[in-house]
C-alpha cells in the first residue's frame, strides 16, 4: 500500500491557489495529512542524527537549515488542513 500512495502523491507541493505548475490540482486532505505525517516522520529522523553529529562535533548547518524547511512547510500545510 505504501508504494501505491508514494505514486499517488506529487513529488511537490504547493498551497491552494499557489502551484507553480500549470494544471497542478490542489492537494485534499488525505494528501495533506500524509504529507505531514511523512514530514514528522523526517523531522525526528534528522533531530537524531543532529544529535549525533553534535556528539562528534560534524557539520549540524545542512541538517538545521532542513529542520527549518521542515517546520515551515508543516506550518503551511497544518494552515491548509485548519483551511479545509
């Protein structure tokens, strides 16, 4: 099951009314609700790995720019879900 929604599923997304693709259908709230189960599931997997870089002293700039990405598009889409 999980292949077929991965297939289902644009590899973008946008908000309602903001697609940069022409054509491009608003996403409903099955899409948007897995999508932020999916980037939940991203953002704890990157809050361990930060702390395990912090533990070796690595790099930690990639993975915080991307936590930050993360919360800005689960913000936009939790406002999307509050919208429908």
């Amino acid at each position: 099951m999980y292949a077929f929604l991965c297939a289902q599923m644009p590899l973008e997304w946008y908000p309602k009314g903001k697609s940069s693709k022409q054509g491009e259908l608003p996403m409903d709230k099955r899409e948007i609700e897995y999508k932020i189960v999916e980037l939940k599931d991203e953002y704890l997997q990157l809050q361990h790995n930060l702390e395990k870089l912090e533990s070796v002293k690595g790099n930690l700039h990639p993975l915080e720019k991307r936590l930050a990405a993360i919360e800005e598009e689960l913000s936009t889409l939790n406002t999307m879900l509050r919208d429908l």
